[in-house]
C-alpha cells in the first residue's frame, strides 16, 4: 500500500534572528494511506465547496485567524461558527497520524551553537525516523511519497539533499535498508498548487506549535486532533521536542 507524508512547518527556520514570541520552529507531518487520504480530500473539498462554491481555495491556517483574503468571509460570527466546526469535525478524524518534531531554537544554540544544517532539516530527521516506526507498525507499506512544500530553488535542493543522504546511509536510529525498503520518493510542491494533505498539515502545525510553547495552557484545536499523534507504549510518540 501507498502512503504519504505532508509536512508543513509552523515559526522561522533560521537560526540568525530568533523571535522572543515564538523561538520554536515545529515540521509537523501528516502520515496517511492513498486509499484514506482519498477521503480526507473529497471531505476537504466538501468544505471548500460548502462555503467557497469552489474547490479552488488554499487552507492556510494564517489567514484563517486573521480573516485575511478568502477568509474575509470569517467575520461574520454565523459563518466562523460552522466553518471551524467543519474543520474541527475534519481534523477529529482518526484515519491519519500526526508527527512532528519541535525545536527550541534559544535553547538549541545554546546547547550546539549555530549549526550549518538549520533546524528543518534536523527536524525531518526525527519525522522520517518516526515514520519509519509508524509504518513497521502498520506492516502495509510499500512506497512512501514525502510532500514537501516548496520553498525556493535554494532551499529545495538543499533539502532534497538531505533527504537523499538519510535515504544513502539512514539515520541514528534507522537503516538505509529500512528506508530504502519502504520506497521513498519525494515531491515538492507549491502552494497554488491547492494539496489538500499540505493543507491539512498546516491547520495542525500552528496549534501544535502554540501547545509545544505553552503544554500547562488551553488549547482547544490541539486537543481535538491530540488522539491522532502518533503512540508507542501509552505515549506520544509523534511530538519529538528537542533539545
């Protein structure tokens, strides 16, 4: 069977300027079968057809909450009301599996200086090394596509890279072998290209980022998707937190 990892990313990648507010960079990816996310998808699209008349519209999880572009629609208070309730409803679904990986990005220099890998491609390390887990445990696996938003050119083949170095020689944790037998392949999509798994990887990682800042506070998107990170032995598992 084939399955996919979107990843998206919530706070600045860079290690120059770090923004007091929000000094955490979090990739959260979003580890779905083709055959499910063939569901989530037409009920994505449901969504943006209910609201929009169209499937054409880009979620992004910025301009949600500040009602900017499309979502200008948002304010008013009926039509916000039912929206987030068809994305909660959305999101609440348990036919996917949620890991990310989070880094503090005041507490990683102080600990490693500023490294020349930035903070994304550390991250991805520990996604793919716990997609891997996730799908030995699913035991149906036989080729993985990795959707990355784009970037930029630079930014793109640099990653592309990296991902090809852990494809060649694995990771800490996990053989070259291992990956190689699971078939990874990766496509980089933009934006406008409207891919309703990045998307959905979107709306996941701003909450995701705001509880990895503040665990002790109240966080009423996270706690709706929380079910659906990956676990192993009771535990989160798909919420690495580093250092």
């Amino acid at each position: 069977m084939k399955y996919y990892l979107f990843l998206d990313e919530s706070g600045d990648h860079g290690l120059k300027k770090i923004d007091e507010n929000f000094p955490v960079f979090l990739l959260c990816g979003i580890l779905i079968s083709e055959e499910n996310y063939k569901i989530i998808k037409k009920n994505i699209n449901k969504i943006k057809e209910r609201f929009w008349k169209n499937k054409e519209v880009v979620f992004h999880s910025r301009d949600i909450r500040k009602c900017n572009n499309e979502f200008q629609i948002l304010f008013d208070l009926d039509i916000k009301k039912q929206f987030y309730k068809a994305i909660n409803d959305l999101i609440s679904d348990n036919n996917y599996k949620i890991i990310s990986s989070s880094i503090n990005k005041s507490a990683f220099i102080k600990k490693y200086g500023k490294l020349e890998n930035d903070v994304y491609e550390i991250s991805l390390s520990f996604v793919l090394e716990r997609a891997v887990f996730c799908l030995d445990g699913f035991k149906d696996c036989d080729e993985l596509e990795i959707v990355i938003e784009k970037r930029g050119k630079k930014e793109d083949l640099k990653l592309a890279k990296h991902i090809q170095k852990i494809t060649q020689v694995g990771t800490y944790y996990v053989s070259s072998e291992r990956i190689r037998k699971l078939g990874f392949k990766t496509n980089f999509s933009w934006k406008k290209e409207n891919i309703n798994g990045l998307q959905l990887a979107d709306l996941i990682a701003y909450p995701t980022a705001r509880y990895v800042l503040n665990p002790k506070g109240v966080h009423l998107a996270f706690d709706i998707f929380k079910k659906n990170f990956y676990m192993k032995n009771g535990k989160i598992y798909g919420l690495k937190k580093f250092p």
